[in-house]
C-alpha cells in the first residue's frame, strides 16, 4: 500500500473551481461522479469515460445529494429536503447549465435564520440522513441537528441536536457503526455510534477522534471496505484514515487546503475522489477542484435512497 500515491486534479471535473465542492457520489450505473458546489446552486456531473462535465442549476443551495434507484435526486438544500429531476444530459449545450424540476419533500423547523443543510447520505439500508447548520459560521451557533428521512418519505424529529457544523456521515461496512462530526473549529470531533440497523436508531455516542490532537478540521467522510474513516481535514491539505479503534494509520497531503468531502468510485471502486473548498482570500490554482487518487484499498457502492422520490 502506497503511504502516498499520486492525486492528480480530475480532468472530467472541468477547468471551473467550486466555490464550495462539497457530496462527491459515483454512480455505477452510469461510471459517473457527481458532486455540488453550495453557493452556486449547482449539481455537477463528470464523466470519465467521455471528459465531459455537466451543470444542474437550482434554484437554491445545495450541499448534499443522494440517488434513488431511478435516478432522481435526493437533495437537501436552503429549505428542506427535495426531490430532484435532472434534465438529460444529452440537451445540454456547450458551457449553459442544464435545468432541474424540484418538488419538496420535507423541512424541518428551522429553529434559527440563515440555515441550511449540510452534509448527508444514506445509511446501508437507504434511509437517508442529513444534518443542518446555521450558515454564518463565525457566529458559533449550535442551532443545527441531524435528521432521518425514510423510505416511507417520513422526517423524524431531531436525532442529535444542538450542532454548529454538522458533518462526517458514514457507516461501517456492515452497518452497524454510524460516524458523524462537526467541523466547526470550536468542535473539531469525530464521534461514533452504535447503529441498530432495523430500527434506525444511533445510540451510545462517544468520541471516536479528536482532531484537535491532529490537523485540521473534520469535514466530509468515507468509509472503505475494510472500515477504516477517511475523513477531509479542512485547512490541513489532508486526508486522515482512522482504523474503526480510532487510531489515525495514514495522512495523505492533497493539493488543496480546504479538502471537503471524499468518495470511492471508478471502475474497481479504488479511486477516492476528493472535492475541496476555494478559499475566500490567498486561493491557489488548486483550491476548489475536485481530486483522484488510488490509496490502495477499496470503497463499498454509495447506497441509494430505498423510497421512491
């Protein structure tokens, strides 16, 4: 296993930076990698087989996304929680965003102004959880939560709650396991959970790492076949890998300094992308663009949404 294989900047992604690249997910059917980029209200697809890259433009935010079995897009964004259709990709033209029809499916109360959703996925069993934020960080504000959205189309009240920067989902391989963080740099913690995979609940939290022993903050994560937590250290240029004991095995720099969110995809599952964050001031050529590099271990197929949007 490589300590520090090669990480090239993703050609299919395009020449555009994200101001914010958040929720990379490959899509086997299609041998595709998409990802959004927040404050432009965009969902982006790359193609690697062909190069090509594709533009959805919302009407809102966006920060997360998941698919269900028929493509549709589970989105959560400013307001709530969307169901997504995307415009085919063959109309689009060159260089114009393709449009999204949007039909809401759920919101929750807000308890604050200026929120939204940040970081979600689907649990092994394809409910799809996803957690809010107040959006002006410096406020330091805990207002955010996690919430649970079944197959059933059903919200559940908040599962945890008083957050400021919601982040870090993932599962075990077997599910039963669930990892979440919050990046706020008065946090910087990763805890976990016990996982009961019929009934959805997480119980017995406790800290599974703490990043103000390491660098960076915690942002978006994976998990790889063999359990271990890659997770996007934020302001470091890392990636950290944790063994499911919490140990931290390997750190690989990568070229951007706001690393966002990781995803295993490609052919054989062992390419990790990685998308990152433009920096507001002092941005290199790098910062925003999204990543691959071959670890040298394998990920597990981004599970999708088990209702029907």
């Amino acid at each position: 296993m490589s300590a520090n294989p090669q990480v090239e900047r993703l050609e299919a992604a395009g020449p555009s930076p994200a101001a914010t690249g958040e929720s990379p997910v490959w899509r086997v059917a299609e041998q595709a990698l998409y990802w959004v980029d927040i404050p432009a209200k965009k969902i982006v697809r790359g193609s690697l087989a062909t190069g090509q890259r594709t533009e959805w433009l919302l009407p809102e935010q966006v920060a997360c996304i998941a698919f269900d079995h028929a493509g549709t897009v589970l989105a959560g964004c400013e307001t709530g929680l969307f169901g997504v259709t995307l415009a085919d990709v063959s109309k689009a033209a060159s260089g114009e965003p393709l449009t999204a029809s949007l039909r809401k499916l759920a919101a929750p109360e807000f308890p604050h102004g200026g929120m939204r959703f940040n970081d979600g996925r689907c649990d092994r069993q394809g409910r799809f959880w996803a957690g809010t934020m107040v959006m002006d960080m410096a406020a330091a504000i805990p207002g955010g939560a996690l919430y649970r959205f079944d197959e059933k189309g059903v919200l559940s009240a908040p599962v945890v709650d008083s957050l400021i920067t919601q982040n870090g989902l993932g599962w075990s391989p077997d599910g039963t396991t669930m990892y979440l963080s919050d990046s706020h740099p008065l946090r910087r913690l990763i805890w976990a959970f016990d996982y009961d995979v019929e009934t959805a609940e997480p119980r017995n939290r406790r800290v599974f790492a703490d990043l103000h022993h390491y660098s960076g903050r915690p942002d978006g994560a994976a998990v790889d076949a063999d359990g271990c937590y890659w997770i996007c250290a934020n302001d470091a240029g890392l990636l950290l890998r944790f063994t499911p004991q919490g140990k931290l095995d390997r750190q690989i720099p990568v070229p951007a300094v706001k690393p966002a969110m990781c995803a295993f995809g490609g052919r054989d599952l062992d390419t990790l992308f990685v998308t990152s964050i433009r920096p507001a001031n002092g941005a290199s050529e790098h910062d925003g663009h999204v990543f691959a590099l071959r670890p040298g271990v394998s990920g597990l197929p981004e599970p999708e949404f088990a209702g029907q949007l």
